[in-house]
C-alpha cells in the first residue's frame, strides 16, 4: 500500500524544486493556513454560539437552528441568542452557559450596540471596525476571502481544462479545425464582456454560479494559444512519430507524449489566470454587478471604502487583504512553475 502512494522519481525532484523556492513553499502554507480557516468561516466568525449548555443538555446552534421554546422561550421563532431575554432563559433560568467564536458577529449581523455611529472605528468587539450598516469588517473580510478564493479557483480550473483540450485539438490536428477554431476565438475575444454583464444583470438576479458560468464562457481562450503552440511544436518531434509508429492512438499521443511538454508554458499563466478570477469579482461587485446585495465581497468593501473616506479602515483593510491575497498566489504559482521547469 506505501509503495501505491509514492511519488515517482520525477515527481519527487519536482516537489523539491517546489520546496527550494523557499518564497513559494512559506507562501503555500501562509495561504493555507488563512484558506482554511475561511473554510471554516462559520466557525470562526458567527452570531450564533459554537456550543450551548442548557439544563444539563448540549445544543450545537452553529451547525442547528433551535426555536425559543426549547430554551424555555414562548414563541416557535429561531432563537436569537445575542438577545438579553435568551440570555437570561440560557444562563440563569437554564443553569447553562454559551461558547462563543472567536467573532460573536456573521457577516450579515448589524451590531446595535455601537456607541458611535456607525461606520464605527475598530474596538475589543469589532476588530477592524464596522461598515456604514454597522456589520463587522472582519467578519465580512473572512467570508469574502473564502467566497473569491473559491470563485478564481474554480474559474480556474474548469476555463483550463476547456482551454487545454481546445488548443491541444487546434494544435494536433491543424488545418481547418484549427483555422476554424482561430477565427472563432478572434470573433469571441472582441465581445465586450462588460456591457453584456451589464445587459445580462438587468435581466437576471447576479449569483455566485451566474457570475462563474459567465466568466467561464471567455476566460477559457486564456490557455488555448499557449497550448495549440506547443502541440504544434510537439507532433513533429521523433518520439511521438516513434509512438504513432508502435500504434498508438490520437488521444494517448497528445495527452500522454505531447501535454507534458506543454504543462511548463500552461503552468505559467496558472497564477495570472487566478489572480484575474478574484479580481474579476471583486471589481464585478465594486461596479454592483456582482454578488447580490449584502453578499460578503472584497468589491463591495473597497466601494464602501470609497464612499466613506471618514473611515480610512475600510479601504486600508480592503487593500491589505487583497494585496496579501494575490502576491501569495503569484509566489505560488512561481514555485509551481519553476518545479514543471525541465531545465532545472
């Protein structure tokens, strides 16, 4: 069983030319470490307690609403537990207690306790402050992180696989499939994606998945010219006669023999590809044609930022999450490149 999941020669000199680039491999772990934890947003920031003891019973809110009456309350409503009454229902009357996350607030919840008017500066129960709604910047700064990461990586990866296999068939088999897929791509690329996003949201209410299927339709010609150009080089070296001598089929030669050659010039634009898809949405949803309103976005923090100068700590967050964000995957994706790199 150990020997199934070893890596190959290759692979392992790989993984220690990744490790070398020592900027990179920090930077994968930093990213990690933050990507998980907004994975885990719920968790970490939320309005709701992670546990509640109640009489001697456990109740887990976080991952399960609870009505008022199970705590004693008189009305069959979800209960709000940052209310004085459930309070008092939880902690004196039920003899329990309540463990809250790190951040007692969602990136949805209006904190009406502010002694300021809100967008209030940051304090010991808003950490970065809040927005001109009186939500907490941190909050909504940890679920937006999770929301772009999630999107520019999914962009990511289905527009690459649709690239990759468009431009190895133009590049393989040339003539007029590949003629015809070059004027298509010329016709396609000219379209003004940003005025038919605009028409499109008069129509239909912005979603995560609208937003996605939507940019997925014109961020696959991203790979499609580096690809076509290396199987254009490729078919004609000799050992890929040499397979279609032995009897080897189209498919086993371009994605066995000739897509591994291609993988160091489609790694390169990996990073270029990703960084786009998160600022693709965030500028989307700085414009207000992204997520739905009050949706958690990084866009929408650097509109507010905008709006509200009296409150430099919107942008200044907005910025240094952002730039954090995407000089990490470019480190990364630096590392990845230089490991596929055959002159290393």
């Amino acid at each position: 069983m150990a020997s199934r999941f070893s890596l190959s020669p290759l692979n392992r000199r790989r993984f220690g030319l990744f490790k070398a680039n020592r900027r990179g491999w920090w930077s994968l772990h930093i990213f990690m470490v933050l990507f998980v934890l907004s994975l885990g947003a719920e968790f970490v920031a939320n309005d709701k307690p992670l546990l509640v003891s109640y009489q001697g019973d456990l109740y887990v809110p976080v991952l399960k609403r609870y009505a008022e009456t199970e705590f004693g309350g008189e009305f069959p409503i979800t209960a709000d537990y940052r209310s004085p009454y459930i309070r008092s229902l939880i902690e004196e009357e039920g003899d329990g207690w309540m463990l809250w996350p790190p951040i007692p607030f969602s990136y949805d919840t209006i904190n009406y306790d502010l002694q300021v008017p809100a967008p209030a500066p940051p304090s010991a129960d808003n950490w970065l402050g809040t927005d001109d709604q009186a939500r907490d910047v941190a909050a909504r700064v940890i679920y937006g992180f999770r929301i772009s990461v999630l999107f520019a990586l999914t962009l990511t990866i289905l527009s690459s696989i649709i690239g990759v296999v468009i431009g190895a068939i133009q590049g393989f088999y040339g003539g007029r499939i590949d003629l015809f897929g070059q004027r298509f791509i010329e016709v396609w690329s000219g379209l003004p994606v940003l005025y038919l996003l605009i028409i499109l949201a008069s129509f239909v209410q912005p979603n995560f998945w609208w937003l996605l299927g939507i940019m997925l339709l014109f961020s696959w010609m991203a790979l499609v010219d580096v690809v076509r150009a290396e199987f254009l080089r490729g078919r004609n070296l000799e050992y890929v006669r040499a397979a279609r001598a032995l009897g080897a089929n189209n498919r086993v030669i371009m994605f066995r023999h000739i897509l591994p050659n291609a993988m160091v010039a489609t790694l390169t634009f990996f990073p270029f590809i990703l960084t786009g898809g998160v600022i693709t949405l965030t500028s989307l949803d700085f414009l207000g044609f992204g997520l739905p309103a009050g949706s958690p976005s990084l866009g929408e923090l650097i509109a507010q930022g905008k709006a509200n100068l009296q409150a430099p700590w919107l942008g200044i967050t907005a910025f240094v999450v952002l730039s954090v964000m995407l000089s990490l995957l470019v480190f990364i994706g630096e590392a990845l490149r230089d490991a596929f790199d055959p002159r290393k």
